[in-house]
C-alpha cells in the first residue's frame, strides 16, 4: 500500500498539534516503526494487514513498516537486534529458545493466537493415528523451533528421536507427504492441511478429500504451544515513551484482527 497518504494527516485531534512560534497548527509527524512477521503474507497475519490497509495505525499516530518473513527470516533473531525491528511476531517457543540461550530479552506483550493451528498429517490408507504411531515411522517437520510441538509428542509417547522413529525435515510444503516420501508431515491449520486438500489424487483426477486424510491434532493431544504472540525487548520497553508506542501499536493490532 501506498503509504506517502499517511503523512496528510488531518488536523482534528489536539493532542496531534503542535504550536510554531508563529502561530500556526502543524501535524505532529506519525512515529515511525517496524514489526517483522514470522512467515511471508498469509492469513496468519490478517490482523496487521488490516490495521495498515484500514488505517488503525495511523488512528494512533503511527507509521508502521511491515517487514515479511519467510525461510530466511528469524523474527526471534531479528526482534532481538538492539537495531531491529521494534516488534516482531513468533511462537512463544522459538522466543523461549533464544531467551533461554541468552541470546535476547524479548518478552510477550500480545498472545495473539490463543490455540496451537498445529497437525500432523498422514494418510488415510496408512495411518499415522497417534504420536505413539510414529514408531518405525518417517515423520516430517520444520525445524528452527517449529518442530516441539511434535518431538514432545513423540517424548511423551516413549518414542526417541533417530532410535525409534526418524525426523525428517521436510520443505514448507506438503510435497513429501504429497511424494509419500514420509508418512506423516506437519502441517498449519491456516495453510498447509488447505494445501493437500488444493492437490489433485491422481488416482481420481479429484481434489483430495478430508477422509482421504488422517490429522493428529496437538491441541487434543496435549503438547500443543502457544503460537502467534507480539513481542518486543525489554530494554527497548524501559525506554522514556515507549511503553505508550506498544499501547498504540497493540491497539491497531487488535483493531485488525
């Protein structure tokens, strides 16, 4: 979006005013900052699309950059950058990790998603029922903290990695469930479960089916992770200001969504 239309802000609001020595009204200029998303656009993060194309930041006063992720883009390692963005978006695990790690002083100021969206997927005509199933299995995940949810799954179930089942990492895609090239892959509620049921069976020539598929859900399983929260450093909150920014900027999120 064409974002030079934010600096016409209208005069209306007398805390946006300023008084120049002259006499006259001047706009106070929109504060300027940044939020890293976890993934490139989808609709995980409708709520901040909508803030910006709607103008929910800019009711507050702010100019906000959205920076995409994407397979390149830590938005734990980047919200962590003293330089970085000012807010960042990621699963609380992944957050935990570096913090663990000493390595940030992010801290969760929004839990925006409030139930895990993780599954693991497999095929009706080869079930992968439970993670107790996973024994002799290939079971396909993302890494870089996208994986606990599953592996503790796995723990819980008395299973050991690389002993009696094999992770496998998969693409962010379904391609090797797709292949069976696993038997069972990690997928998104929001994303890639709608992948597979987007492919055609090419037994059939059909779309594929929800029955043609087998969902472990990690809500029902029980190691299901907060996911989707607004972080931000600590050091930067403690910061003269800038508490009332994350106030402003929390306040166009919720809005969007």
């Amino acid at each position: 979006m064409d974002k030079s239309r934010k600096f016409g802000v209208a005069i209306g609001a007398a805390g946006l005013l300023t008084v120049a020595s002259l006499g006259g009204a001047v706009a106070q200029e929109p504060t300027q900052v940044s939020v890293v998303l976890q993934w490139v656009p989808q609709a995980q993060f409708a709520g901040y699309y909508a803030a910006d194309a709607l103008g929910f930041w800019e009711e507050q006063g702010l100019d906000v950059e959205i920076i995409d992720g994407g397979p390149d883009v830590a938005p734990q390692v980047e919200g962590s950058n003293p330089n970085g963005p000012e807010f960042a978006t990621s699963w609380v695990p992944r957050v935990l990790a570096v913090r663990d790690a000493g390595q940030s002083d992010l801290v969760n100021i929004a839990q925006i998603f409030q139930r895990s969206g993780t599954l693991s997927v497999s095929w009706a005509d080869a079930p992968v029922n439970s993670p107790a199933d996973f024994a002799g299995k290939n079971v396909g995940v993302w890494d870089f903290g996208n994986e606990f949810e599953v592996t503790a799954a796995a723990t819980e179930a008395g299973l050991a990695e690389g002993t009696d089942f094999t992770k496998v990492i998969q693409p962010f895609d379904m391609s090797l469930l797709l292949n069976r090239e696993v038997d069972a892959a990690e997928a998104m509620t929001y994303n890639e479960y709608a992948q597979v049921l987007e492919s055609e069976n090419p037994e059939t020539g059909e779309l594929y089916q929800p029955e043609d598929l087998v969902v472990i859900d990690y809500n029902e399983v029980g190691t299901a992770m907060l996911q989707d929260a607004v972080h931000a450093r600590a050091s930067w909150l403690a910061e003269e200001g800038n508490e009332e920014i994350a106030t402003k900027f929390l306040a166009g999120v919720f809005k969007g969504w």
